[in-house]
C-alpha cells in the first residue's frame, strides 16, 4: 500500500494592481507578431555568447 504525505496548499490572492499590470503586460504582449516571439531564445538561463 502506497502512502502519501499531507501537503497543505496556500491560496494566492493577486491585489487589484497586480491584476491591472498583469493585463497590461498581457495587452502589450498581444501586440507582438507571434513570428518575433519565435525569434527569442527558449531558454533564457543559457549564456548567450
């Protein structure tokens, strides 16, 4: 019988302004040609040079 721990979860609640940037962000990023998204590196944490 397999036995699994208890692992209490903590509900985030974003604030209003967070929410209004985050929208803001996600309108910005909307605007972007898909194309250019494209062109980014996948894995940012590589180096680069």
């Amino acid at each position: 019988m397999t036995q699994y721990k208890s692992v209490t979860v903590q509900t985030f609640v974003a604030s209003p302004s967070l929410l209004t940037f985050l929208q803001f962000v996600e309108e910005i990023s909307a605007q972007i040609l898909k194309e250019e998204w494209e062109r980014l590196p996948q894995n940012l944490s590589k180096n680069s040079h």
